[in-house]
C-alpha cells in the first residue's frame, strides 16, 4: 500500500500539487465552523479523554484548518495524507473505522476549480483503467448527512448540482468507491475567510482516494499476491 | 389558482423572501442554479413553498435540474390545472 499511496503523491505533484503537511487532529471549534457536527451528525470520532480534539473525518479538513483566514497571493493546489476516522457503523459492517485518505485540495476561481476536477476525473479514471480496473464514474451523494430539513438541501443541492461523482470499482463483486470528486463552491472559503488574490468569492473542490480500497481493488483484480499481478500494473503502482 | 398564477406567486416569493434584493430579480425562465440564486437553506424553502402550494410532498428523486431548474419548469412539473 506504502508503494501506491506513494505513487499517487507523485502523479499530484506531477498534477501541480504541493506536499502539505498538518497537524492530523481537529479542535471541536473547527469541525463547529464547518458544520459538521450539524451536517454529519455523530459521525466524528473524539481522541481518548478530554482533549475537545478529533479525528480527521478527512484529510482535506486539516489542509482547509491550516488556511482559514488567510489571504493566498493566487490559487492553491496541495495534497495532504493522512489516517481519517468516521464513525460509519450505521451503513454498512464493511467500512474500516479507520482507513488512509490521500487528498488533493484546490481553491481558487469557480470555473478553474470545476475545470480541475474535470480534468482530474479524466486522469484518474484513465490511470484505473491501466491498472485493469473496470471502474465507473458515477454521480454520488454523501451518505451521511442528517434528517435536518437543512441536509436535505445540502444532499439535494450536491445531486442537482453534481457536486460529487464517485469512481467507482468492483471489490467482492460489488461496486465501491476507490476515489471521489467534489466541488464545494464557496462552502469552505466563505465559512473560513479563506481568500485568494485576484479571484472574487473563491472556490475550492477536493479529489479523495480512499488507499485500502485502491488496494483491495487491486488484490480483487489481480490476486492477493502482488508478485503475481502484470508487470505492467505492478511498475505503475510501484509494486 | 392555474399554472401561470402559481408561476407568478412563486417568482413573488423567491424574491420577496430569498433574494433580499440581492442581484437582479427572478424571471418565470431564470435558472435558480446557475446564478447561484439559491443555496441550499433557500432550496428547502423554495421546496416547502411548492409542497405547502400542491399539498403534496415531492420525493427527492423527482428533483433534478430538467424539473427544477427555473419557475416555469418548477411550475410545469409539479402543478396541475385540474
């Protein structure tokens, strides 16, 4: 997995990215500021004791807590990594309570942010497919919102809008998403004063990618030992 | 009411309630997304004006952009003359 989640830092910074690194955990005031709690309700995970901090629901939270209230001089583009915790025992035995998520974060102007995710769901499911994975891309919805009348906005506005699309693969015999593709528009930069110079009303998205079930992909494609897979797949994955 | 008053209303309200006079007003054929008119606290609201008007709840699956995009296909989707 190390060999991957390598490989996939180095096609970010071949894409533009800047390596960010971050404190991993997050302050209560923090996720507040972004709703989450509201939003995602009882999905975050406390540290032991009480520290009022969390664990990273996912990676780009640390990258958008590291900016808040700055001014940027122009548009950022940075991957972050790092061991998310969602407590996700109401949908479905299958989901790691713990599990690796590598990011990609941009902000800057509405259209070239829309413009990068497009481009990004392009490449990524390019590189699946050369991994000989059958992956799809498909429209998603987060699956977490709570019942507020508010999440249900939120959910709606993601489908009419196509926030989130989700490439998906097969593991067991079942689609599941290796990676996601999401647009905030303002969400983040308005609720953090994150400002950027020369763009009125910035945006941000985020690319995800979910390390074990890259991984698990990869093992249901190709068998569980990695010496067996092509050569081909093993030199693009590092293997 | 027919399809063109309720149209009218909803316009009414979108800008009387939604807009706070921000940007220009809205048209029965402006797109409510696009220009980013509405977010989505103002999405549940524009939902609960339709639903309270029709007297009927609209499953989330029936709200997609060819059904809800502006007024008029607003109008035109979910109410009924009859």
């Amino acid at each position: 997995m190390t060999s991957l989640e390598d490989r996939l830092e180095q096609r970010a910074i071949a894409g533009g990215a800047r390596p960010h690194e971050s404190e991993p955990y997050l302050s209560e005031a923090f996720l507040e500021s972004v709703e989450h709690f509201s939003s995602f309700p009882g999905l975050a995970v406390p540290l032991d004791g009480a520290t009022g901090a969390f664990h990273a629901p996912a990676t780009c939270y640390r990258l958008f807590r590291d900016v808040s209230s700055r001014r940027l001089d122009g548009r950022l583009v940075s991957t972050v990594t790092g061991s998310c915790r969602r407590n996700e025992k109401d949908f479905a035995s299958s989901r790691l309570p713990e599990f690796t998520m590598r990011e990609i974060v941009f902000i800057g102007g509405g259209d070239e942010v829309a413009e990068w995710r497009a481009a990004l769901m392009q490449s990524e499911g390019a590189f699946a497919a050369e991994l000989g994975l059958d992956a799809e891309l498909v429209q998603a919805q987060d699956l977490f919102f709570g019942a507020a009348a508010v999440n249900r906005g939120k959910r709606l506005m993601q489908h009419l809008l196509g926030l989130k699309y989700e490439l998906v693969a097969p593991i067991a015999g079942k689609p599941v998403a290796i990676s996601s593709f999401n647009l905030h528009r303002d969400f983040f930069t308005s609720r953090l004063g994150i400002e950027v110079a020369g763009v009125d009303s910035p945006h941000s998205g985020c690319v995800a990618y979910g390390l074990e079930r890259w991984v698990e992909a990869l093992r249901y494609r190709w068998g569980t030992d990695e010496d067996s897979w092509p050569g081909e797949v093993r030199n693009l994955v590092g293997a | 009411m027919n399809r063109d008053e309720f149209t009218e209303r909803l316009i009414a309200y979108i800008n009387d309630h939604l807009l706070d006079g921000d940007g220009p007003p809205v048209a029965a054929n402006t797109n409510l997304f696009t220009g980013e008119v509405l977010d989505s606290l103002s999405l549940i609201r524009v939902l609960a004006f339709v639903e309270n008007a029709i007297g009927a709840t609209i499953p989330d699956e029936e709200i997609v952009m060819d059904r809800f995009a502006t007024p008029e296909k607003i109008a035109a989707s979910f109410w009924s003359d009859e």
